[in-house]
C-alpha cells in the first residue's frame, strides 16, 4: 500500500470540509486526499457523507 502524505492543500481542504460538513477528522482527510488526487469517487457505507458535493459519494449498498 503506498502512503499519501498530507501536504499543505490537502490540510486545507480537511478544514474546509470540516467546516462546511461537520465532519470528523478521520473523514476529511480521506474525503480530501480522493479529492486532492481526482479520485473518481469516494466509497463508502457512512450515509452521513451523502452531503458532500465535491466528490461523487457511491455507497456500498447501493452497488
């Protein structure tokens, strides 16, 4: 598994994220490395993340 370091941008969007969510650090990160990185999606089974506008959320059951 390769390891992504946090680099200033991504720091940044974890708080805007955070900020406009609510959401958990944990969260964030993951939410603004995909981001950061043009993921295609996010995958995910956390309902809670069905808000978030600034990447396509695709849920686990929904496949």
């Amino acid at each position: 598994m390769e390891m992504i370091d946090i680099n200033p941008h991504i720091a940044k969007m974890t708080a805007r994220l955070r900020a406009a969510y609510s959401l958990k650090i944990p969260d964030a990160i993951q939410l603004a490395t995909g981001i950061y990185h043009s993921a295609d999606c996010f995958l995910t089974n956390d309902k809670r993340l069905k808000a978030i506008k600034e990447i396509t959320i695709v849920f686990l059951d929904d496949l």
